[in-house]
C-alpha cells in the first residue's frame, strides 16, 4: 500500500486530502506514481507542474526516488512568500 497525501493547492484543486493505493510494482519512483496519478485525467493535471515538490516517508525528495511497498508520499506545490 502506498499512502498519498496531497496538500495546499493541490489537497483544494483534487478534492481530497489523501488517498491509499495498492502497491503495484510498476510504481517503481515518485515519477511513475505521479504519471500513474495524471493518467486519470481532469484536475489530476495539476500534479504536472515542474515545480511540484515531494516527500517521501515526510524526507523532501526528487521525483527519481525510488517507492517500495508501505511508502508515505506527499505532494505540495512550491512555497513563495514575501
């Protein structure tokens, strides 16, 4: 199983604070979830910005890290601030 959560705009824009997904093991990086994640189409676009910053297991990440079975991932866009 794989924990999602999705925060600030993105948690606004989905609906939904966070989901579970079954572990597939085509899931092999943060990438290939967020690719997973896009394919379902509709406001699921928003998870395409390049300026989308992750976590895995609450450690801030690159999209190229590696997922396993049980990971807590989260999704938010940048921070800006004045």
């Amino acid at each position: 199983m794989i924990h999602v959560q999705y925060f600030a705009r993105y948690r606004e824009t989905l609906g939904i604070g966070g989901e579970q997904l079954a572990w597939q093991a085509g899931l092999a990086n943060l990438d290939s979830l967020r690719e997973h994640l896009l394919a379902r189409g509709g406001v699921w676009a928003v998870l395409a910005e390049q300026n989308l910053m992750c976590a895995r297991n609450q450690e801030l990440c690159g999209l190229d890290t590696e997922l396993a079975d049980g990971d807590e991932v989260a999704f938010f866009p940048t921070v800006t601030g004045g």
